[in-house]
C-alpha cells in the first residue's frame, strides 16, 4: 500500500528541485523515475520501494515502453561527434530503471539499492542521536538532504510541515499519522499542503529513508515541543 496527497500539477521541476506540486501522487513519482528527472537520492528511493513491493513494476514497465515508442517515432537527426558520445554511452554505467529492478527479496530492512547508495549494511548505520527516542544519518546529495530515521515505538515526532517535499520510505516497522497507516515498503509523499505529525507503532521502532529537497517547519504547540524535547 502507498500513500500519498491529493493537489494540482505545476510546471518547472529540475534535478536539484526534486518536487513541487508536479509529483502529489505514486503515478507521478514512477512518471518522473521512468523519465529520470528525479535526483539520484529520490530514483533509488523509488528503486528501493520496487524491490520490497513489486505492485508498481508493471506500471514502470508500461511507461517505458510508452517512452520507448515516442523516441521511435522521434524524426531522425544528425549525431555531432557521433563517435565520441557513443564512446561515453558504452563507458558509462547504464542508467537504472524499473527494468532493471532485482526481483529477488530484499535483505530486511534495507534493499539493495539502498545499500549500494549508503556503502553499508542496516547494523553499520552510524547513527546520530537528535531527540529522546529519535536518531537519524544524514548528508546532502544533488541538492537533497538525504536521512535514515530510527524511531523508537510508540514515539511521536514533533508536528511539523514542509517548505519543499518530503519522500519517506519504510524500511521497517511503521508509522501512523493524520493521512493513516505506512508499513514496509511504503511511500509518504508531503509538501507544505501537508501537516502532521508521524507516531511509531509500538511494536517495534521504525526504520525509514528520507529525501527532501527544503526544510521542516514545525508547527505544533510550546508545550507539545517542550514534551518532545524531553521524550
């Protein structure tokens, strides 16, 4: 199950602005990954997601052939430097796509595109603790920030929304907030139409990867942010 927002699309999405408006529903997400225009952080987000759920990998694969057929009846045109760009096509790595997706399972929590990402396994993470109950890893990628948040069961992060857009994907155990139920395999999309406020099931943390291309804004009450502090 992947949830997401509802809202209307926009024109002007770049590499460095992962979103606005333009991605508010799955269907937009795997859009923009089959076209590469999402950021590398957010195409192995996506990646990591297809690998521990398969129920968009049709989907992908439509819109790659979709995609294919446009460029066969694209006009043909002359290559400057034929040679030399074929060189560098043939010495690259090929682009990933939903194709190439590994269908085998993934190694709880972390799938292999993550892991190939981060260069290291779910219990080499060096986490850093932020809050009572909260940790995560972070670092900037193409003009993203780029998180692993361990949240402890039962805990509630601080009500907060967003001055660009959010991606989450669990890894493991859940969370629940205003929009309802994300589990393993699931995808959070918010933006600043957004405001919630996410709680760990008490069962066990949860584990979860995080790209966002602008700040949080926290919005709940002093005293909901003082009871946060202290956990």
């Amino acid at each position: 199950m992947t949830k997401n927002r509802s809202g209307t699309q926009q024109q002007g999405v770049t590499k460095t602005d992962m979103v606005h408006e333009q991605i508010d529903t799955i269907d937009a997400l795997m859009a923009h990954y089959v076209a590469g225009s999402l950021p590398e952080p957010a195409r192995v987000l996506v990646r990591s997601h297809l690998q521990m759920k398969p129920d968009y990998r049709r989907l992908v694969s439509s819109l790659e052939l979709l995609a294919g057929e446009a460029l066969e009846r694209s006009p043909e045109a002359a290559i400057a430097d034929r040679d030399q760009r074929l060189a560098a096509i043939f010495s690259s790595a090929p682009p990933a796509s939903g194709s190439d997706v590994s269908k085998g399972p993934a190694a709880a929590p972390f799938p292999q595109a993550l892991r190939d990402l981060l260069g290291f396994e779910a219990e080499d993470v060096p986490w850093r603790r932020r809050l009572p109950g909260f940790k995560d890893y972070s670092f900037d990628m193409e003009g993203c920030e780029v998180s692993l948040m361990w949240i402890r069961p039962g805990r509630a992060l601080p009500a907060h929304t967003h001055k660009g857009m959010e991606l989450i994907l669990i890894l493991d155990g859940a969370f629940n907030d205003e929009r309802g139920h994300f589990g393993p395999g699931d995808i959070s999309i918010a933006d600043e139409t957004v405001e919630h406020r996410p709680v760990a099931e008490r069962d066990r943390p949860c584990i979860a990867f995080a790209v966002s291309d602008g700040p949080v804004r926290f919005t709940g009450s002093l005293r909901q942010m003082i009871g946060d502090l202290i956990g």
